[in-house]
C-alpha cells in the first residue's frame, strides 16, 4: 500500500476511532447520569412528601392516613406519557414512613409495616440528621430488581421524629438509558454518513466538477433499472474512482513532486547510458564494437519508447471513472486469446503456458482491457520464469466474485518487495538478463481491476513461484 493510501486511510480510521471512543465514553456514562436525574427528582418528591406528613401531625404523632390515600388514588390513575421516545402510563414509587425509632408505621406496598428498619442506610442516616439513600437489589442475584431510595426527615418542634423514603425501580430507568444509548448509536451513524457525503461533496467540488457528474449519468443511463445489482456494482465503482482523485488531489504538491522524482529517477539511466554509447561512438573503434554500442542505443531508446507509451496508456486509464463497453465477457476465451498474444515470448524463453479455465464463467466489463490486463500478467510471469518451466493460467468462481491466477515458478518476489510491487515505476530485476522493466504493468492492471470493481493482488506460493490474481465480480443472470 502507497504512503498516500496508508495517509488517507489513516484519516478515516482517526475519524471513526474519535467518533466511536467519544460515543462509548457518553454512553458508559449515560447509566450515572440518569441514576443521578432519578436520585434528585426522589430528593425532592421525598421532601414533599415529609412536608405532608408534617402537616397532618397532631401532638408529635406521625399520622400517614392522608398520604396513604393520596399514594393509592395515584397508583389507581392511568395516564399516557411519552418521555423521550419513552412510555409511562402509572405511578411506579413505593413509599413508606418510620417513626423516630425506624419502626414502619406506613408502607405503600402493605408488605412491611411493624418492622424496624433501622438497618437501612436512608433510615439511620436520615434519623441521624444526615442525607440518607440507599440502592438495594430484591434478589441479590438479579441486578434488574434494584431500587432507589431517599429519605427525608419528619420534623416537629423537638426535632427529628421521623422519616419518610421513597423508591423507585432501577430497572424503569433501563428503558431510558437504552433508549438513549440507540439515539447515540444514530448519531454516530449519521455523523459517519455526514463525513462520507463531505468527501464525496469534496471529491465532486476539487477533483471533477462535471466529470464525476458525467459518469454518474453514464452509468445510469446505459444501465438504467433492469439490472440493479450490476448498477450498484458500477456506481460503487464509480464512487470509490472519486475517492481515490480526491485523495490525490488532497495530497496536492507532494504527490505531484513524488510522481515527478520517481520518474525524473527512471529516465537517468536509459538517458545516461544512451550519452554513454553516443560519446564512445566519436572515437574510432572496431565495427563489432560500433555495432555493440548502435544496439545498446537502440535497446535503450525503446525503453524510453515503452516507458512513454505505458504512461500514456496508465494516464488515460486513470482518467476513466466508469467502462464505456461492458458487455458479458468468458473468461476461457479471454485465457485462449491472451496466452495466444504471448505464445512468441514465451517460446522464446522455452516456457510452456497451460491454461484451465472452466467454460461458461463470464464477468461484465470492457474486453479490449480486461485482455491487456491479463497479457500483462501473463508477460511478468514468462519473465520470471525459468527455461523449461510452466505458466499456469486457472479460473474459479469464488462466491460472487471470480479469480483468475496466473502462476509461475520463478524465484518468486522477495517479501520486503511484496506491498510494492503494484507501485508505479517500482520493478524488480529479471532474473536472466538483471534488467528491470517500467515498473508500469501490474499498476496497469491494478487501475483495470479496479474500474471493474475488482483487485489485484499478488502471493508467492509455498511450493515456490509466484500467483497473480485478478479477483472482479462475477456476471450474475438477472443482474
């Protein structure tokens, strides 16, 4: 992978990294935050409720009658409401009142009244003058069945003589925190979408203002609705070009400066040694070596030759966003054609070519380049192979995509060279004459791959040698 690929996916990954660490930190958080919410609103119901009582007081004796009946008309009350997304239809408190010893003079459920509830952190903390709450699960194994209580104290003019408490669910806030939590989920989706839109808005606005456009149309307009899944294909296609311009276009000046080293670096060594050749050529030599020196002249001028052609096919590859030509194409005949586009080359190396590639597997796309690409392939692996070895050339449907290898058994690629070798200008020497190539083939390949909605990748085998893949979706019946 290039350095702009690993800046750009870095980006992204930064991106969703920030996002998805902030959205857990609120959402870890949310449970506190609605325990909180709860535990004041119990604060002040709580107090309400000792003021009531106070008022029904007569001579220090704690008198819950009153309160007793407005807790139960409550609990009898039906109503709709919806809280944030959330709906309430009854009262869900439980209630109760201790005299100044923690004895249960009144308990809304009717389950504990007469007993001593001076254990009770809110009970004895409360009658001490202090702030008294407690969090106390109904079965210690069931962390659903916990409740929240708060106590307020019972004042008369002596001083503390009882307490009242109040509880509530934990688990009525469950739906709340989980509700929550799902519109934080969406909001991290949206915000993840919104930064999609953006570089997409960015990729139409700096790349290609009307090209983009142009294809988006194109591909609509000679798919249309007949097929869907090949015009999703071909816009995913189309999207993903975009996004690889914006990335370059972003890398501005830099990447600009790279392309133009790298190929400033290729250009010196045909240069220099055709200046070499041409300075020898002055002086007066044997006709064998002015032969000798003529040709290596020639050799080099047509790698300059190669070199110019395979960036102008590569430059106008790259400017194509979508196929023009797509048509089902079948692979064994693809094979057929380029092994017979090859077959010179390699009987000039003494290298068999076999090929095994079913019938009736067929992709969509442009033939012309999907038949450059593969002669590519099959030209690095006659390269690197040695005389009297074979190149093998296999096809099989894997799932919805189908893979075409093209295996050698040369030395194979040595591994630091592994994530290079689809890099322009990058080549490795050959192993019979040392010479390198342009360094433009398999980046050819790639960007055909890749206006297919495919890949293509390369591996070197245990057994040795090395397996090109062109992995591109399958032609589907239907679509």
């Amino acid at each position: 992978m290039s350095r702009r690929n690993r800046i750009f996916l870095g980006i992204l990954l930064l991106f969703t990294l920030g996002v998805g660490f902030l959205l857990y930190r609120v959402s870890t958080d949310l449970d506190a935050r609605y325990r909180e919410s709860a535990e004041e609103s119990l604060v002040d119901t709580a107090h309400v409720l000792a003021s009531l009582v106070e008022t029904d007081m007569r001579d220090g004796h704690i008198d819950a009658a009153r309160l007793g009946s407005a807790l139960l008309a409550a609990k009898s009350r039906r109503f709709a409401a919806e809280i944030y997304g959330v709906a309430k239809g009854r009262v869900e408190l439980r209630v109760y009142v201790t005299d100044a010893n923690g004895q249960v003079l009144y308990d809304s459920t009717g389950r504990d009244e007469g007993k001593d509830y001076r254990a009770w952190r809110d009970v004895s903390l409360t009658l001490a003058g202090k702030y008294g709450a407690r969090t106390t699960r109904g079965d210690p194994d069931r962390p659903e069945t916990a409740v929240m209580y708060v106590a307020a104290p019972i004042r008369d003019a002596e001083g503390i003589v009882g307490v009242v408490s109040v509880g509530k669910a934990v688990a009525s806030q469950v739906l709340r925190v989980e509700s929550a939590r799902q519109k934080l989920l969406y909001v991290g989706l949206i915000t993840l979408a919104a930064f999609i839109v953006l570089l997409l808005v960015l990729s139409v606005w700096l790349v290609r203002p009307f090209g983009f456009s142009a294809d988006l149309l194109r591909v609509l307009r000679q798919e249309g609705l007949r097929h869907p899944g090949r015009l999703l294909r071909r816009l995913a296609t189309v999207v993903s070009a975009a996004f690889r311009d914006m990335r370059d276009a972003l890398a501005g000046r830099s990447y600009t400066e790279e392309y133009v080293q790298t190929l400033t670096h290729e250009l010196k060594s045909p240069l220099a040694a055709i200046r070499g050749a041409a300075e020898l050529l002055r002086e007066d030599m044997p006709e064998e070596q002015r032969r000798r020196f003529s040709a290596n002249i020639e050799e080099q001028v047509q790698r300059l030759q190669d070199l110019a052609d395979r960036l102008l096919e590569l430059s106008s590859l790259e400017k194509h966003r979508t196929l023009e030509d797509v048509r089902p194409i079948d692979i064994s005949t693809l094979a057929v054609q380029a092994a017979a586009a090859q077959e010179p080359a390699a009987r000039q190396r003494e290298v068999s070519l076999r090929l095994d590639v079913p019938q009736d597997i067929r992709v969509e796309g442009d033939s012309f380049l999907l038949h450059q690409a593969l002669v590519n392939l099959l030209a690095n692996a006659i390269d690197f192979s040695p005389p009297g070895a074979a190149v093998e050339v296999s096809a099989a449907l894997s799932g919805r995509r189908i893979e075409l290898t093209v295996r050698d058994h040369g030395p194979g690629v040595p591994d630091y060279a592994l994530d290079r070798v689809f890099e322009k200008f990058y080549s490795l020497r050959r192993p019979d004459t040392g010479r390198k190539s342009t360094g433009l083939g398999l980046a050819f390949v790639r960007e055909i791959a890749h206006l297919h909605g495919g890949e293509a990748y390369l591996a070197n085998q245990p057994e040795g040698g090395t397996a090109a893949t062109l992995s591109l979706p399958a032609a589907v019946a239907g679509g």
